[in-house]
C-alpha cells in the first residue's frame, strides 16, 4: 500500500516540476513514507529523520533547500509528537491527505520553519482529487479499498487508515483501463482488507470483490490479476466463483490467519476459529486445486501459552504455505491488546518464532524444490543484474531469472524451472512443443 501511495504522491507532485531522484543527498524535497504497525517499524523513522537531518542543512547552508517531509501512518499516529521530536521536519501529513502535497508544499516554502501537520481525516475522498495514475512497468498496483473496520485488538490500521471505504467500481475499472493502455500486464488489487470491497456500480448496486474481479477480467491485454490482503471472514461465494472462473486471477492468495489456537484468534477479536480458517481454505481449494496459500502470523500475542503456540505449528503443517510473514507480537499504543495482561517474555516471543520460521521455511523450500521442472508462465517484468538475464514472477509469486532476450520484457512467458535456490528460481525458456503444451492445459 505504501509503495502505491508512493508512486500516487509522485503523481501528484508532477505537475509542479518534482520529478523523482535517485538519492536523497541532493534533493529539493524528501519525503519518508513511513508504516506504523510495528514498533521497529515506527521507530526507524527517527533514525531516518536523523540521517536526512545534516542533508537538509548542507543544502541551506550552500543556499538551497530541501523540504523534509513524513507521511503515512507513523505521521498519523503521531504528528504532533514527531514535529516536537523532530522540530525540522516541515511537513507531516497522513495517509488520507496526500492530494493536497502541493497546497502543503506551498505553504511549507512561505511558513519557513513552522512544520504543517495534515492528519484530518478530510470529508471529501482523496481518490476524487488525485490525477490519473502512471504505471511504471507491466505490473501496477491499483488501491480500490483502504481503511479497516475489523479491529483486531492488535492492529493500528482502523485507527491511523481510518474507517472502511471502497472506491466506486467504474473509477477502479477506469485506472485499470488506463494502466493497460500504459503497457500494464498484471495488476495488483490492493486494499487493507480487500475482500471486504463492497464499491457502488454503475448499475445503482453495489460489487463485491469478486464481481470486481470478473469485470477487470474483461479488459483486454489485462493478463494477470492479484489482490492483497484479504480476510478470512470476507471470502464469501463469489470470491470463490472467482477463483474458478477467472483464468486471469493467479492460483496464489495472500489470506493472514495470524493463529492457529481459537482463544487466541477470540483474544485477537478475528471473529474467526481456526476451523473457519481451514473450511475456507477447502472451499477455495475444491474450486481452484492449485491453490497456493501464503499467511501473516504473529508469536506471543498476550496470554499465548505452549499449547496455544502449539496450535498454530499444527495448523501451519495441516494447510502447507508457500510464503509467509511471521512477526513477534509487538504492543501498539492505543490498542487493547497493548494493555493486556499476560503479556508473553521477549525470550519466549524468540523462541517461538524461530520455531515457527523453521517450518515455514521447510514449506517453502519444499514447494520450491517441487516446481523444478515444471513450465510455469511468468510475467517478465525487470532487467536482472546480469546481462541479457531478465527477471519475473511465476503465477505463485516466486521470483524467477531467466537468459532471455530484452524483447521478452513485459511479456508472459512459458518458462521451464531448473533450478530452486534460496530466495529465487532460476529458469529458462520452454520448448516451442512446452508452449503448446501449456496453452492446452490453460
Ligand atoms: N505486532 C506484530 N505484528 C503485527 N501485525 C499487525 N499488528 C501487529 C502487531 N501489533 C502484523 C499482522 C498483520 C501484518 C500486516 O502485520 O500479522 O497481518
Ligand atoms: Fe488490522 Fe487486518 Fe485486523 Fe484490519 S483485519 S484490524 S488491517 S489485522
């Protein structure tokens, strides 16, 4: 989400001349996009800040100068407290109030010193007033929900994104049409708990994620589609349909369960039981066999006992995913679970996660090693480090090399896996009797 807002707030800074660099070192403006969802997270902002803080001073001191300014969810949460602590920063603006960078900027070079805070939540939709979206390469992001109305007792989202909105159907379908008119291949549904969707149609209805889905499919040249993060409870019956229907939609889905023990998933408020969690995924699994799953977790969540932690290993070795994200429970300010009792040793918290991570690697490189062999097509999409080497995503995600011409750049490609290593599969193009033979199981 942050490199979406990212590329939106280049977007609308465009029309004023700024045009992105590559270093801070000499830049006219700098702006952190900061994630507040964990402690260290939040915390490498100062540390950032910091180092930026000398930079901007050359640049004064050489007659120049250089606006600072934080965005996204740390400037949020904690505007007020980051202008105190880091009085030279000019800006602070949260994640719903980037459409207005160029009044701040304005007033930023008039104000001279006095940082500006944006962190209403302003009436009006951001996505009303930013222009139109510049894809940079064949695979694009697209933002069609953003703000959390769950409120796991966990999480900062519902307080520093806000309350859940999804944009209308017809401007989600319009960037999209534009992305792939840009050369855009694949694209990325993105939204904090995406699958909850529910934007106005055109039809005076409103679409679910799936219905979504189905209509992005129609865009010809638009090969691949994703969404992430999705939620267990919001996988309803259409979403599943999807999953059978839409050749488009890629047999990798990003579903967070967090926790395998059904008190602490109750503790975590996830209104849903581990049991929920394994019937969603057989009934995504009955309609789209090769399913990969991928999930976020998180260890020593307060009160977690042995047997709790136990449950999740089980549920981890009962459902098998192919990517994971597992963090040690981190307290955020502001969220129940911060004040719980029972909170778990930081000992323990490594302990479990280094267990947890040894298993979830063991799966990983398991599915890795099985796709040797296998002809999978992958979406080029960048130059490798080496000559004539370019570089991809299968259809589960996994990173791919490939000795390929430049011609092939941005194109979808049957490729044969030869090798997996550690962080990425080496490939190399499929025979012409490979092609035919995948467009046939297609
Ligand atoms: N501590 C640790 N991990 C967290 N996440 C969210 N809040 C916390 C927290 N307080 C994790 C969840 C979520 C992912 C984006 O970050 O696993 O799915
Ligand atoms: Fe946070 Fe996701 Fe829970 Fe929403 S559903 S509160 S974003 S963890």
């Amino acid at each position: 989400m942050n490199v979406y807002d990212s590329a939106r707030m280049a977007d609308v800074l465009a029309p004023l001349g700024y045009v992105p660099a590559s270093d801070a070192d000499d830049a006219d403006m700098v702006i952190l996009n900061t994630c507040h969802i964990r402690e260290k997270a939040a915390e490498k902002v100062f540390s950032e800040l910091g180092r930026l803080r000398p930079l901007k001073q050359a640049k004064a001191a050489a007659g120049g100068s250089m606006i600072l300014a934080v965005a996204g969810c740390v400037a949020q949460a904690e505007g007020e407290e980051l202008l105190a602590r880091a009085p030279y920063v000019d800006i602070v603006l949260g994640p719903q109030t980037y459409h207005n960078l160029p009044e701040m900027v304005a007033r930023a070079e008039r104000s001279r010193g006095r940082g500006i805070l944006a962190t209403d939540f302003p009436a009006e939709a951001k996505f009303d007033h930013l222009p139109e979206a510049t894809a940079s390469g064949p695979s694009a992001f697209l933002s069609i929900q953003e703000g959390c109305d769950k409120f796991c007792t966990f999480c900062v989202v519902p307080y520093t994104r806000g309350a859940e909105y999804s944009r209308p159907a017809a401007a989600v379908l319009a960037e999209a049409r534009r992305l792939v008119d840009q050369g855009v291949r694949e694209i990325t549904l993105l939204g904090q708990n995406v699958n909850a969707y529910h934007g106005a149609a055109s039809d005076g209805g409103t679409w679910g994620l799936g219905r979504l889905l189905r209509a992005l499919a129609e865009i010809p040249g638009l090969e691949r589609l994703r969404y992430t993060t999705s939620h267990p409870r919001d996988v309803d019956d259409e979403l599943v349909a999807a999953h059978r229907d839409v050749p488009q939609l890629m047999p990798f889905l990003h579903l967070p369960v967090q926790a395998g023990s059904d008190r602490i998933l109750a503790a975590m408020n996830r209104r849903h039981t581990a049991d929920d969690y394994r019937r969603t995924v057989e009934r995504l699994r009955s309609t789209r066999p090769d399913l990969a799953l991928s999930s976020d977790f998180i260890v020593g969540f307060p009160g977690e006992s042995d047997r709790d932690f136990d449950a999740t290993m089980a549920l981890v070795r009962e459902i098998g995913f192919i990517q994971t994200y597992s963090f040690k429970y981190s307290p955020r300010p502001g969220t129940p679970a911060s004040v719980m009792e029972r909170q778990v040793p930081e000992a323990v918290k490594s302990e479990r996660l280094a267990a947890l991570q040894e298993l979830l690697n063991e799966q990983t490189a398991a599915f890795n090693a099985a796709c040797v062999g296998r002809v999978m097509s992958v979406l080029l999409d960048r130059q490798g480090r080496h000559a004539g080497q370019l570089l991809g995503r299968s259809p589960y995600m996994q990173p791919v090399h490939v000795a390929a011409a430049a011609a092939c750049l941005g194109e979808v490609v049957a490729l044969r896996i030869v090798e997996a290593l550690p962080n990425s599969l080496a490939a190399e193009l499929a025979s012409a009797r490979d092609r035919e033979a995948e467009r046939a199981c297609a």
